[in-house]
C-alpha cells in the first residue's frame, strides 16, 4: 500500500446507506463535503465518479463518510445551477458490487470505441481499514451513449496485470488525446513502489506499451493534451510531487510550477522541464508549489492564437498561512507559447485538494468537490459551496453557481490579451531544448477544443484530429504525392481501429454505498508522507526499451515496448 495513500482509520464498518439523496440533488440533505472523485464530459453529459461523500446522516453530530458507489450523469444541453441538481438534469447509476470503491480512478474516453473507460485509482477495502493493495489492475468501461446511465462492464481486453505486477497504479499524471490516452508516473498499491514509465494505450489497436524513464518519478500532478503546438500535439505535465527514490512520500518532493514537462507526441520525446515566468513589474506573482489539485485547458484556435491552462487549488500537505491558503484558492492561467503565469481575481472563499475540474459549455469549467487538505473533516463546517460544486467563466474571470448552455465559445480573457500586447514577443526568453522552438512555432489550426485532465480533473470533448488541415494543403505534384501517402496511413489505421468489447452482464442488485464508519478521524493530511518506501519493484515488470539521451541535452526519446496483457 502507498504510504502516503493511508488515512488515520481505527476501524471501517461496511453497513448500507438507506437514504443517500435529498430532492433536490443526488447528494444528501445533510451534505458536508465530497471529495477524491473523476470526472470526464463526452458530448453533452458530464460524468462523476468514484471518491467519498461526507454528511450529517440521519441528523448525526459530526459528519462521518461514505463511498460513492453510484456514477453521475449531469446534462449539458440545458441551464441549471449548482444549487439545484435536481433529477431534471442528472441520472444517478448504482455501480455493480464488483467493481471496487477507489480514490480518483483514472478516467478517459475512446473516441474510436465509443467508451468511458477507468482504469487504476486507490482501492478501498470491503471490508478492513485504510486501502486494499490486493486489487489486480482492471479497466472497467461504458458506452457512452448519451442516455445518461453508465453501465459499467469489465473490459478483459484491456487489462494490463502483467504490465506492473498486478498493482493498481495511482496519482500518475494522464492526458487524452484522440489517438491514445497517457500515464506518466504514479504509484502502486501493494509495494510501495513509485513507477518511473510512461505507460500509453492506443486506441487503435487497444494495446498498452510502456516506456521506462530510469529514476524519474511523478506523482499526483496534472497532465494537458495540447493540440495546437507540433504536427500531432504535445502534453503538458506539471505540478505534485517529483520524488527521486531516497525522497519517496517526503512532501518537500513538490515540483514548483516554474518549470513544466514537454512530451511532444510525434517524435515521442519528453523534454527537459522548460522554466515557465511570472514577472511583472518585478513582482513574482508565480502559482506555489502544490499536488492533489485540478486543470483545464482551452484555446479558441484562431490564426497566431494562445493556449491557456488554468488551475485551482490543491495543497502543500502543511496547514497553509492566511498567503499561501488564498493563493491555493486563487486561478492561475498559464498561457502557451508564452509559458507565462498569470494571477487571476477569481478567488474561491476556501482553497480545496482532491477535487476534479472538467470544462462544461465552451468557456466554462466545473470545480467538483474536494476540501481543504489538510484538515480534520468532522471537524470542519459544511462546504461553502452548494453541492461542492461552483462554476468558472474562463473568459470574465468569475465564479458563478449558474451554468448557460448556450454560453459563447472561449476567447482568451482580458489579462491574457493585455500580457501578450505588452510583452513583446509571444515566446519564452529562452527554451530547455532547441527543438522546443520549432515545435511551439509550428502552430496547428485545431486548438479550439477545451480539454481537462482524465483521472484527476476530468475531460472536455476529445479534440478533432488535424488531418483535414493537412489534405487541403495540396499544391504542385510533390505535395499531392505526400498527401496520398498521409491519407494511406490514416486510412490503414482507420481499418485497425478496434471496438471495446463487452462483458457479461453483472450483478446490479442492492444499495451500492457503504458507510466508512462514523467515529475515526479521517484526516487526508495524515497520509504517512514521512514513511520510507520498501524495496521499489521492476525485476518483473517488462521494461520499454532503453530510452535515447542526447550527450547535450536530458530530454528522453522514449521508445515504447508493448505490454502483455493478462488472460
């Protein structure tokens, strides 16, 4: 079991819950906090998953927790406002017994199958204390057919057991672009052990590979698709903790937001950390460091347009001054290909960690859950916000409890316009590679897409592949001869692409939440974070081949190897 995974739990008592919703929402009547879910928007549904749900039940004193053993469906076609979630606008599923409570599993969408796939997650025990690291890996998935149930099957296909010794992964930093969905880091369950790989399912072929990053690790950070920048876009990985093995759990492992990771998807490389700034005026206005916290991103793919990513909130595993605890409330924007950080006025009334963030109707993100970590839950007044939930518009800058359906597409806010008008050039100052500059210069025309991460924030709609900006280039018999052979190569992997298959039809009988016991005192900020690691695993993990190091320079080409799969 990860070390800084266990929560302070003297007992845990598996009892059903008999009355979870009120009318006028799928949470309780005496809802105090939810928090460690995932979320994902396909087409006009918003999904929420997994995590736990504290309340007041039946008029208790003190607010004591439950797993959220149901997936909620949010429509995204009409208004409705965070206070009243009402069954107008959401469908609640009950989850099959069978598949097992977890901490924010990793969560992400198959355009070519169709399917909500998840996948890793701290497991919770049925029936003991703190986690259950005998969990093997499963991926377990549901069509996403816009009816609003979810009907979850697991999907043997994909199972990748073998792949890291049986071990739940969790806290790895993921992103999902149209062709594959991406894990980088993390840890295990059972073995203590943190993963340095990058582990990537292709959607095509429904095939995991892995490719190994020797003594690099990342954990509980967030991870962007970005489809404006390179010919087959990049992703952005940043933030949590960066851990070297002898720093394994030690919370001053957080990774300060002046640097973040490139992984351009073409050549399959991952960069140096590239510094980002924060300037202005001689006045470092920088996000602090932070893990446990959520992003999206957006661009409205117009000419020489930006890229913005904001995040909000997350922790620093220490009890935060009156500075740091508005700064962790406050939304940062970081604004590409500048690299830039900008300090927004939308401040929340209180910091939160472990919630999830999607992008819902254009320009609008959703921050769902979470609580202000670290911090004793019974002890801690209901959540200021109705539902857990309140509402960003990412263009005035503003919280709001009310969702528009039909809000105007994202145009970069005023603070970002300003900054690019004043600041002379559109690039950073200098780049960690070389090559950096030709990625970030070749600008594609597909960057209107919001996107939010899977797993730990959610997911905005797939983004549209390029491959229409490319055929109608077309000039002069060399470039036809380029483009049919691009159309061939699409075509044969338009061929390959495979559906998910589907399960036997399980078991849905019965409530499916469970009380987690109303008198220990669950404190997430008490995650063992000081605990040494055990012996880290790898001998019997198939390892990718050996990655290419240029002598000049630390960014990775990482050559992926595929992963066998279990029976």
């Amino acid at each position: 079991m990860v070390p800084f995974l266990k929560a302070v739990i003297a007992t845990l008592l598996v009892v059903p819950v008999k009355n979870v919703a009120s009318g006028t929402s799928f949470l309780p009547a005496d809802f105090s906090w939810w928090f460690w879910q995932s979320s994902i928007v396909v087409d006009s549904r918003l999904y929420i998953d997994a995590g736990e749900i504290w309340a007041r039940w039946d008029g208790q004193t003190n607010a004591s927790g439950v797993w959220n053993y149901q997936t909620m469906a949010i429509d995204l076609t009409t208004n409705w406002d965070t206070n009243t979630i009402d069954s107008s606008v959401f469908v609640a599923t009950n989850k099959s017994l069978a598949q097992q409570p977890t901490r924010q599993p990793d969560m992400f969408y198959d355009p070519s199958s169709q399917m909500v796939y998840t996948f890793g997650g701290s497991a919770y025990p049925e029936d003991g204390c703190c986690f259950d690291g005998s969990v093997l890996n499963e991926v377990w998935g549901f069509p996403a057919d816009n009816n609003g149930t979810t009907n979850w099957e697991p999907q043997q296909q994909m199972v990748v057991s073998s792949a890291l010794s049986g071990q739940v992964v969790a806290g790895a930093l993921t992103a999902n672009s149209p062709t594959a969905h991406y894990n980088l880091g993390g840890a295990t369950n059972s073995a203590d052990a943190l993963l340095d790989e990058l582990l990537v399912y292709t959607y095509s072929n429904q095939s995991w590979t892995n490719g190994t990053l020797p003594g690099k690790y990342y954990m509980w950070g967030q991870g962007q698709y970005i489809p404006a920048f390179g010919n087959d876009g990049i992703i952005l990985f940043f933030g949590g903790l960066w851990p070297t093995a002898e720093e394994y759990g030690d919370i001053n492992a957080r990774a300060g937001l002046a640097s973040v990771l490139v992984y351009d998807i073409e050549t399959e490389t991952l960069f140096d950390p590239q510094p980002t700034s924060s300037i202005v005026n001689s006045t470092t206005l920088a996000p602090p460091e932070r893990y446990l916290f959520c992003s999206v991103g957006a661009g409205n793919g117009t000419g020489n347009s930006s890229y913005e990513i904001f995040i909000f909130g997350g922790t620093t595993g220490e009890t935060p001054d009156t500075e740091t605890a508005t700064a962790l409330a406050t939304v940062y924007i970081l604004t590409l290909p500048a690299f830039h950080w900008i300090q927004t006025t939308a401040v929340a009334p209180t910091f939160r960690a472990s919630h999830t963030c999607a992008i819902i109707g254009n320009r609008q993100m959703i921050s769902i859950g979470g609580f202000p970590d670290p911090a004793t839950l019974q002890d801690l007044a209901p959540d200021p916000w109705n539902n857990g939930m309140q509402i960003l518009d990412m263009v005035d800058l503003v919280w709001k409890e009310s969702y528009d359906a039909s809000a105007a597409a994202y145009q970069p806010p005023g603070v970002v316009t300003q900054f690019y008008e004043s600041a002379g050039s559109r690039y950073p100052a200098s780049w960690s590679d070389p090559k950096l500059a030709g990625i970030f210069k070749q600008v594609t025309g597909s960057s209107s897409n919001p996107t939010a991460t899977p797993g730990i924030g959610g997911s905005g709609k797939t983004p549209k592949s390029h491959t229409g900006a490319v055929v109608g280039g077309a000039v002069g018999g060399a470039t036809v001869l380029i483009i049919v052979l691009v159309l061939g190569l699409w075509y044969v992997r338009k061929k390959r692409a495979g559906q998910g298959t589907t399960a036997n039809e399980l078991d849905g009988s019965g409530r499916q939440l469970f009380e987690l016991g109303g008198k220990y005192k669950h404190n997430p900020s008490e995650m063992g974070v000081q605990e040494r690691p055990q012996e880290l695993m790898s001998d019997n993990r198939p390892e990718g081949t050996k990655i290419e190091q240029s002598p000049s320079s630390d960014s990775l080409r990482i050559a992926r190897k595929p992963v066998e799969l279990s029976a």
